[in-house]
C-alpha cells in the first residue's frame, strides 16, 4: 500500500550543489505534479505531467528540471542549488482530473540549502 | 489566475468550542474543492473532498460546505479537541490541462485544554 513515495525525506546541500529528489508511484496515475512549500505559505506548483514523455511547467519553475519516462517515477532535479531553494517539496500524483478524483500526496522531502 | 483564500490566518480556541474556518476561491470553474489537516513538520492529510456538483461532505466532526457560485467553502469542527490543533489547507482543483491543486495558505488552528 506504497501510494506516492518520495525520497530522500531530509537533505543539506551546498550552494552550487546540485541534487534529484525521487517520486514513485504505484496507482498506475497519469497526472503526477512537484509542490513546493515554503514557511507559512500554501503549496505552489513547480512542474506537472499528464503522461509519461509529457511535461511542462507550474508556476515557480524556475532553478528545477524534470523527466517522465514511465508512468511510475517524476523525479525533480534542482541544478545549482541556492537558498531560495530551501522548502519542503511535495510529489502528487492523481489518476485523472474527474471531480471525484483526489490528489495523492506523498509524505515531503525537506531540503536546506546552506 | 485562480486564487484563493482563506479566513482567518491563525485561531484559537478553548476545547469543545465549535468553529468554522472559511476558504474563498476567484474562478468558479473548478473539478472539486479539498480540505487538508498539515501538523508541524509533517505532509499532508486529506480530510474531505466535495466534487463541485455537491454541497456538502461529512466526516466525523467534520463539516465541510462548497457554495460553487459565490466561491466560498466552509469548514466546521464541532466539538473540538487539542488534538485538532494543526494547520488546515483549502484547495481547488482547477480546469486546464494541468488538472492540479491551487492552495490558500492556511489557518493556523489551535485548540487549547
């Protein structure tokens, strides 16, 4: 009963450094999303797919990159980290946009960049 | 752009009290709206999902009403606990291709003994 797994759960990078954060899912789900969540603040999408091979961009893209080449696995990559990157990011996943579908979330990976 | 809203940022209140934490949205054009439990330092719980045709969802001591046409979403805890202290996210589910969660910021809940 996996749902939406994220790893690593807690990481310090250096400036500059650069890193993947994980996302695996079993629900066999089209729609999977990357959120970042800042103190205080709600979740602001970062990227999005709607199948494998499929990406594009949310709202706050800048300094991430991501892949899909399976259904199962969006991992996001932050290439030369910097503080502004320090957050909690979130992995989702859903199996269509149909009102009584609900986004899965998985448990945040929290990342200081120091 | 869809934004949304919520009402108030922070609230305390004595245990037993009955409360209702309010979440405004701009663009009625939405799949479902989705209320989230987050304690300090965790991810996030569902609690209840109102697809946009309902009016209501329960659960538990949970309350939740969706008013699609005046963009405004309720959620009422009755009788409520310290345990029900964390912080309480609103999110739609807009249209679009992307299909994702737009979140307010939240309402900082604490219920003291």
């Amino acid at each position: 009963n996996a749902g939406v797994t994220q790893t690593p759960k807690f990481r310090i990078l250096k400036i500059g450094q650069s890193m993947t954060l994980q996302c695996t899912q079993d629900m066999n789900h089209n729609y999977m999303y990357w959120y970042r969540q800042d103190p205080g603040m709600g979740l602001k999408l970062i990227y999005y797919s709607v199948g494998a091979g499929i990406t594009d961009k949310g709202e706050v893209p800048n300094g991430y990159n991501v892949s899909r080449s399976t259904t199962e696995d969006f991992p996001l990559r932050l290439e030369l980290a910097a503080p502004s990157q320090t957050s909690v990011y979130f992995c989702a996943s859903s199996g269509t946009k149909g009102a009584g579908n609900t986004i899965y979330f998985g448990e945040g990976s929290w990342l200081t960049v120091v | 752009k869809q934004e949304v809203t919520q009402i108030p940022a922070a609230l305390s209140v004595p245990e037993g009290e009955n409360l209702v934490l309010n979440c405004s949205f701009t663009d009625s054009a939405i799949y479902n709206l989705q209320w989230f439990r987050q304690d300090p330092g965790k991810g996030l719980t569902s609690l209840l999902l109102i697809q946009s045709s309902q009016r209501e969802q329960t659960s538990g001591r949970l309350n939740a009403s969706l008013d699609k046409s005046s963009g405004r979403s309720t959620l009422y805890i009755a009788a409520s606990q310290p345990g029900d202290s964390a912080t309480y996210l609103c999110a739609v589910r807009g249209g679009g291709s992307q299909g994702n969660l737009i979140f307010g910021k939240g309402t900082k809940l604490s219920v003291k003994p």
